[in-house]
C-alpha cells in the first residue's frame, strides 16, 4: 500500500509546481515543444521569400539570420536513423524528413550538409518514399499536398507529383464548403488557396476550361485569403499552415503581397532564441482551464479574479471570419489567430463553474451569462450523428473534421454541469432543459456506438507514437469514462466495459502509456505520465466510491514515484495537431499529475505546505 504521507507530499510538490507556472496576471500560458516540421516550413518559407521579394537590408538580414538559426538547429535535431520527428522526443517520419531536406535545398546549404542530407534520404528510402507518404495521410489532401508542394519547389519532387487543389471554391460561404466534401479539412482552407495557386501556376491544367476557371477564381480567393488572415497574421498561429501560404504565395511572384508579408513578420515573431519553431504560439486558454479544472478554487480570490477575467474575455462575441462560426465559443489562445472549438468551450465552461462559487455575486452574473452563451453554442455545434466534431458542424469527410468522441465528451460534461443552473434562469436560456436534455441523449447513443468491442474509446486529437495506428485509447477511453462518472453512468454496460479495458491496460510497474498488447507481465509500449495521470484519476472514481483498488493503488504509487523523481515535468508528445502532427506540451503532466494526486489526496484530509494555499475541493466535489 501507498504511504498517505508520501502521496501528499507528491501532490503539494505537483501542485506546487504547477501555481508557479502562471504568469503576472494569473493564468497559465505553458510552452509548446519546438518542432523539425514546423522549422522546416518556416525556413523553406523565409528562403522563397528572400529569394523572390523586394527586400530592404535590414530585413534581408534579419531574414537570413533566422534561415541560418533554423537550419542550425535542425542540424543538431536529427535523429540517429538518419530521419526528423515532429518533436526533439519523437520517432522519425517520412513527412518531417522530406520537409527538412527541402528546406536545406531552398536555403542554398544542400552541398554544406551533405552527408546528413544523404542520410536522410537513406531513411526516407527505406520508410517507403512518396507512397508511404501518401499513405499516412490518406485521402486527406491537408499535409500531403502541402508536403509535396514545398518538395517540389526545392526539386525534390517533379510538379506531376503535386496534385491539384480547387482553391476557386475558397469563396463560397463555409455552410458550403462542408457540403463539397473538399479534400482538405475546414480549417485548411488558407493552404487550399495558396498552395492550390502554386500548384496551378508552376504546372497548369491542360483543360482550357479548368484553366480560365481557376485564372477567373485567383483574385476573389486571395481575398478571402485576406479576410480570413487574423491580425498577428498567423493563420491560426500556426507555424506550418502560415509557412505554406508563405512559400506558396513567394513562389509564384506574391512575396510582396501584403499576406506573405504578414505571415512572414508572424514567422519571424515566432521563431525562438535557439533557432527553432513551434507548432503554435500558445495554447494558454486550454492550458488554462486543465489548470483551473485540476486546481479547483484553492487560490486566494485575487488570483482567481485575474484569472477569471482574462479567461471570460477570450470567449468570442462575434461571428468568426475563419470559419464562419457564431460567438459564444473559446479557442485555444487569447490571440487573434485561434478559433473556437469544441475542445476548449467545454474546458472552459467546467472552468467557469469551478471558478464560480470563489467569486462575488456580480463576476457570478458575468460566469453565469458567459455559460449560457458557451452551451448554445456547442448545442448548435453537435453533428447529425450525435457527436461533436471540432470546428464546423456537417463537415465529415475527412479524419480531423468528424465527430469525436473525446470532445463529445468534453461536451457532454460541460452541458450537463450546467444544465439545472441555467435552467435556473429562464431569462437565459428559455426551453434549456428540453434542448440540453436531448443533446446529451445522441451524445450518449454516438459514444455507445463508438466504443469499440474490446471496450476502448479512440480519440481525435491525442496519440500514442507506440501503438501501432499512432492511436491513444488510453487517453479517449479514461475521457469518455469521465463523462459517464460526471452524468451518472458509471454502472452502465459501455462504462463497465470501457473500465474493465483501462484496468487490463497497467504495466508491471503501475503506468499507463500505448495501449499495446501485453505478455508475461511486459509492456511492448512506454508509459508517460499523462496517461497514467489520466487512468488513475478516472479509476478513482469507479464503484465502490472511495475503494483504491490494487491497479489504481500500483498507478498512485507509479505517479508518486514519478513526482519524486521529476518525471511530472517531463512531457510526452501524445498531442496531435493538424493531420497527425505530433507535440507535446510542458503543463500536460502537470495538470494531468495533479488532477490525479488531488482526487486521491481528497478523499483524506491533507496538511498544505507552510505558504501553500489549501485547496477547498475534495475529490468527490471536482468537475474536471
């Protein structure tokens, strides 16, 4: 059994650590992991852009220091296979591979860097090349176009291999575009029109009419182009999707064009200290609210109130340019380039009412009208199917536009916490409970049908580099499971299932990580701490109420070990972004490990630390 003492002292150093972590006015900002792909892209970007635009001194110098920087670093990131990842943590592939090796071309430093391109090649060879390429992504045109595009502008790639992209459709109005079934995802729509422009240019359809058509249809897609870049001039301040309308624009004479000219002050404004990039700037606002929903109201109140303000300001009032969305929704960050999601409205609405019983009557009205506004929203946001997809509601054609069922259960939780309060106030939310009670209804039928017949949930947009399909069941099926504690089901067959699958899914040693079969005691696969941080946290909480049973006592004394040793400030890249784009995130295994440590630490009374706050919410009283 687990010394109590030790359990308390590992979570009051977890959530220790974690409190310091936010920033002058309260809220937690995190790091993203820097990324070879996302280096790549903004090099090979920068490279086209000094090599085609009019450029002043100053600027081509700042632009050539950051080229050298990012290829610096890139040098000293490959990994032993000759082969890039998509974090300095993350096993070779052949996208992020190709990716570099264009960008050491296009900055002129191929011949300087021969032997590591040569070796480069070797792997990319024996991963299978082009069609192993094409097979990771699929019908989705997304990453796979882009890829082949930026190869092709270094000579990689002959043009033939690029195939077209119907950016002349970019202007029609988004309810119209899910109904195309495009081959780019709805978030994408920037890439389709510059790349797609790329491609037209550098190699021409031989139908006349395709022909006049798309030459009719460039200047109304450049200016949606523009309408949908945001002010920090990052396309959803995302390091790669910004670098392709970058290159793609410079290669066909537009380096001048005042998109690629935001989009490159965004790149350079990105770019880090040691020469690298990350996927996105930030992803505050969601590592936010984990915090929030890990921490619950334990914090003086005057931290609560910083937090709380800045967190009710990043809800969106008004419709969305990028993609046509309706206010009420958060997205990822503060910053103008996010876009509302499923995801992160849910986080924040569990935040919201964490925060809401630590605050006065007046911040409890503003909490309260913000909800009302945050659940309509992922109401009008649910699929035909019952489930809620990310961004845009009908678009399913692709992986990453469908239904999901972690973010249907994010949702779920969300609307259940706040149904009966708003309900309350029929002057918010007239007809609330007949709406909210049906939304929950499909969502429930949607994850039923989803729950595979081992009792797994897969999840959308986390992974396992380890498995075997790159998926992470352990991190969908322990968010699934939530939804069903938080709504009362626990004791259903699909939740009885699905915990009787995370239970099996332990290691020897007590942790959680790749799902993969296991014999004779072993793990083919790696545990992280998140994972396990996510296990443990949903066993908690399985019948008996309060019981620790033995796999959740092993997983309790696996976290503790790995608080003791540092371990819960060393992250995994289990997140995905884009299509199969791996990162990961400095605050996950915080959050994750204090989450987990609380609620069992809950369930015992705790001494806090001289200068620790005490946190005032016990295991069976949290919602996140």
């Amino acid at each position: 059994m687990l010394d109590r003492s030790r359990l308390s002292s590992a979570y009051q150093t977890a959530r220790r650590d974690l409190l310091a972590e936010r920033d002058a006015s309260g809220h937690w900002v995190g790091e993203l992991s820097s990324s070879p792909l996302s280096t790549a892209t903004a090099t090979s970007a920068l490279a086209l852009v000094l090599r085609h635009a009019a450029l002043v001194e100053d600027r081509a110098s700042r632009l050539e220091r950051l080229i050298q920087g990012g290829l610096q670093w890139l040098a000293q990131s490959q990994n032993p296979d000759g082969g890039w990842g998509d974090t300095p943590k993350s096993l070779s592939n052949v996208a992020t591979t190709i990716l570099v090796r264009a960008a050491f071309v296009l900055a002129g430093a191929a011949g300087t860097h021969a032997a590591m391109l040569a070796r480069a090649g070797r792997y990319v060879d024996a991963a299978g090349g082009l069609p192993a390429l094409r097979r990771r992504y699929g019908k989705d045109k997304t990453f796979a176009v882009p890829i082949l595009t930026n190869a092709a502008l270094a000579g990689l790639v002959p043009w033939t291999e690029v195939a077209p992209l119907p950016f002349e459709l970019a202007s029609l109005p988004n309810r119209l575009l899910g109904v195309l079934r495009l081959p780019v995802v709805s978030y994408a729509i920037p890439a389709l029109v510059a790349i797609g422009q790329a491609r037209y240019v550098h190699l021409p359809p031989r139908n006349p009419v395709t022909w006049l058509v798309r030459r009719m249809a460039v200047p109304s897609s450049r200016r949606t182009l523009e309408r949908m870049q945001p002010a920090s001039g990052g396309f959803l301040e995302a390091t790669p999707l910004t670098s392709f309308v970058v290159m793609g624009l410079a290669s066909i004479g537009q380096a001048d064009h005042p998109v690629a000219r935001r989009g490159v002050e965004f790149l350079a404004a990105s770019a880090r200290g040691d020469g690298s990039w990350p996927i996105d700037t930030n992803l505050a606002t969601w590592t936010t609210t984990l915090a929030i929903n890990a921490l619950a109201p334990g914090e003086p109140e005057e931290h609560l109130s910083a937090c709380l303000d800045w967190l009710l300001a990043c809800q969106h009032r008004e419709a969305h340019p990028f993609t046509g969305a309706a206010p009420g929704g958060w997205g990822w960050s503060d910053l103008s380039g996010a876009v509302p999601d499923a995801d992160d409205t849910s986080g924040a609405l569990l935040a919201l009412a964490a925060l809401r019983p630590s605050v006065d009557e007046g911040r409890q009205q503003r909490i309260d009208e913000a909800a009302q506004a945050g659940v309509q929203w992922l109401l009008r946001l649910q699929n035909a199917d019952g489930g809620w997809p990310t961004f845009c509601r009908g678009w399913g054609a692709l992986p990453f536009d469908r239904s999901g069922v972690d973010l249907t259960a994010h949702a779920l939780r969300a609307i259940a916490l706040w149904r009966d309060p708003l309900v309350a106030h029929a002057e918010l939310w007239p007809a609330g409970l007949d709406a909210a009670g049906g939304a929950i209804r499909r969502g429930l039928h949607f994850l039923a049908r989803q729950q595979a017949a081992d009792g797994r949930w897969l999840p959308l947009w986390f992974g396992n580099q380890y498995d075997p399909a790159e998926e992470n069941p352990v991190y969908g099926t322990a968010r699934v499971l939530r939804a069903y504690v938080e709504l009362g089901l626990i004791t259903s067959e699909p939740a009885r299932r699905g915990l009787a699958w995370l239970a099996a899914q332990a290691d020897a040693e007590g942790g959680w990580g790749s799902g993969l079969a296991k014999g004779e005691g072993q793990s083919l696969g790696v545990s992280s701490v998140e994972e396990t941080a996510l296990a443990v946290e949903t066993l908690l909480d399985t019948p008996p109420v309060g019981v620790m049973q033995p796999v959740v006592e092993k997983g309790l004394s696996w976290l503790v070990r790995a608080v003791e040793s540092g371990g819960h400030r060393q992250p995994s890249p289990i997140g995905l972004y884009f299509a199969r784009l791996w990162y990961y995130e400095r605050l996950y295994p915080l959050c994750f490990t204090v989450a987990a440590l609380g609620r069992a630490v809950g369930r015992r009374p705790v001494q806090p630390e001289p200068g620790v706050a005490p946190s005032r919410l016990h295991a069976t009283e949290t919602t996140g």
